[in-house]
C-alpha cells in the first residue's frame, strides 16, 4: 500500500538552490524534512541539519542535490545504502555519479531499500540493457523528467539572458568560475554589477 506524504520524513542531501526549493514544497505537502550540508551557516531553523550517516537512517525518502566533484562521486556507495531503511527510496535528479550503480542494484536485490526514482545515470544515455534501467524497483527517466514546453522556453530564455548579461558587463545568473569575475570586479569592469554585500 502506498503511504501518505505527510507521515514520511524526506532527507535532502544538499541544501542549495534546488534543495531549498525542493523542500519548501515538501513541507506544503506534509514531509518532515531534514538535510545535510556542508555549510553549517545555511541552517535557518526551519530545517534540521544531520550528518549524512543520520540522515540516511532517518529518512523515509532521500533526495540527492548535489554537484559532482571528487568529494561527491560515489558518495551513496555500498556501506551508506547499507544504512537506509528497508522502506526508503532513494531519489537523484541530480548527478548520476552521485550513487555507486553495482552497489544500488545489489542494494535492490538485496531489498535493502524499498526502490530508486533515477533521472540521471552514471554513463549517459543508458543502455537499454542497463540493469537499473529495467529493474522491477526503479523508476528511470532519460533526464528528462524536467521536460515541458514551458521548461523549454525558460531553458532557451535563461541561456540567451546570460549571453546578454556577459555581453552588456554584467555577472550572469549561473557562474561555474566567480573567481573571474571577482579578478574584474577589482579592475573595475563591471562597475554597474549590483553590490553583493
């Protein structure tokens, strides 16, 4: 039998933009949410903050957001599967890399956890064949769960704007190396960038 949202506890593993976002709407639907996260300063009381091993026994569903890095790869491996109730589901529409795929299929076979809702996987785009793709406990979308006519239209929208932003002197929206940016902010070449502070 299916389970009511309201009596399930949802860990997010990353509490950035998206995880953030993410929770506001859990809580609409009931979840008692927790995360984990590695700034500490991000915690504002309406969200309790765990270590990671915690979280992953607590939650009832875990949701990864988290961006792929050296720290990162793997970090859902064999032992913190391990952890999780028989009951969870584990959750990543972020990064595929993020979760270890030989030990989250024998992790299901094993009935280790309840199932996984897979957009991303760790060799793109998935073979047909690909175990997790066709296992009977996930849910696989090809990385396209987002996808919508008005998710295009922002997708296309956003993109042309940071073109622009960058074009007129400004800091675009979503910036990978700000260090470039910060080195001409010192020489005075986007004086008209909004004050950060």
């Amino acid at each position: 039998m299916p389970r009511r949202l309201e009596r399930l506890t949802l860990g997010l593993v990353g509490l950035g933009r998206i995880g953030r976002a993410v929770a506001d709407r859990a809580k609409t639907f009931g979840l008692n949410v927790l995360a984990t996260s590695r700034s500490a300063e991000k915690q504002d009381g309406a969200i309790r903050l765990l270590p990671l091993e915690a979280l992953l026994r607590e939650a009832d569903v875990v949701s990864l957001h988290l961006p792929l890095n050296p720290q990162t790869r793997h970090i859902i491996n064999r032992k913190r599967l391990s952890l999780l109730k028989k009951t969870a589901y584990l959750v990543n529409t972020s990064r595929g890399c993020l979760i270890d795929p030989v030990s989250l299929l024998e992790a299901l076979d094993a009935g280790l956890l309840a199932g996984a809702a897979l957009d991303v996987f760790e060799h793109e785009p998935p073979l047909p064949n690909d175990p997790l793709v066709n296992h009977p406990k996930v849910i696989a979308m090809p990385h396209v769960a987002f996808r919508s006519a008005e998710a295009l239209i922002e997708l296309r929208t956003r993109a042309a704007q940071q073109i622009a932003d960058v074009l007129a002197g400004r800091v675009p929206e979503h910036v990978v190396n700000p260090e470039v940016f910060q080195s001409r902010d010192r020489q005075g070449a986007y004086p008209d960038r909004p004050n950060a502070s």
